[in-house]
C-alpha cells in the first residue's frame, strides 16, 4: 500500500529476501536482499530497488529485457558484472546501463568478504518477456517462469 509520506529512510522499506526462481535456479539468489523503494509511493512508470548482495549472493541470474531498460549504481561494497563481454568489477560510484532488447545478458556476484548495496532502477512495463543467457529460462508477464520452449517451471 502506497505511503502518504513525502520521504522515508530506506531502512523503513522491507527487504524481502531470496527470490521467485523455481529450483535448481533459486540457489545463488537465495540470500540477495531487496527493497523496493518505488513501491511505497505507488510509482507505476519505473522501479527502483535497494539491493544487498551478500559475500558469494547473486543479483539474478544472467538475463536481458525485451522491452525494460535497467540501470545499476553501486553504493557500497564492490560486485562483478558479468555480461556478454566478460566480468567488469564495480565499486562505489560507479553504475552501468542496459538497454531493452539489447540481448546483453547481464548479473551481479558479490565475490568479496562484504555486503554490498546497489541501486536499480527500471522500466515498468505492462508486457515484459525476459531472457536467461545460462540457463533454459525466460520470464513472461503474466505466466511465470517458463523453459524456452515455453513449458512452465516449478
């Protein structure tokens, strides 16, 4: 339920830990932390989340948007981006952009010994099919988690 207040400490937003991957994909996600910032406010055009990605935690799994564009600020700690091109390391400060229906697979690992805390923002769209770069996954709006060929995961 959206909020009546003009401005909150992020600390006031739940985090929601783990993930909605079926198994055997849930496991490097299991311990990332979320919250959802946007959400309290009732904002229907973009999101933006609060992400803590513990040492070894994973952001999702690699993956890219037909039609959301994301964007990524690092605001503590350091994490790896892994995309098509290979493995970047981020810290504090610095950020990356994708954009929709690039292809460009993309994800956070924390490989260091600290929490780190990044800022997401992205498109919200009424439609949305997203893509697994690793694994036989996609995400559809409205069905779930599916295999490529459109199977339903559990």
């Amino acid at each position: 339920m959206p909020t009546d207040k003009a401005a909150l400490h992020a600390d006031d937003v739940e985090m929601r830990v783990g993930t909605g991957y079926p198994p055997p994909h849930d496991v490097p996600c299991r311990q990332r932390g979320r919250r959802r910032l946007s959400d309290v406010f009732g904002l229907s055009q973009f999101g933006a989340n609060l992400l803590e990605l513990p040492p070894g935690a994973w952001s999702s799994h690699r993956h890219w948007h037909e039609r959301q564009d994301e964007f990524i600020y690092v605001l503590e700690g350091e994490v790896a981006l892994v995309t098509n091109a290979g493995e970047t390391m981020l810290t504090a400060g610095m950020f990356a952009g994708f954009r929709a229906a690039d292809g460009n697979g993309h994800h956070l690992i924390n490989r260091s010994n600290a929490v780190a805390k990044v800022l997401e923002v992205g498109t919200r769209t009424a439609e949305e099919t997203a893509h697994y770069a690793d694994i036989d996954m996609i995400y559809r709006e409205g069905k779930g988690y599916l295999s490529r060929q459109g199977r339903p995961l559990k």
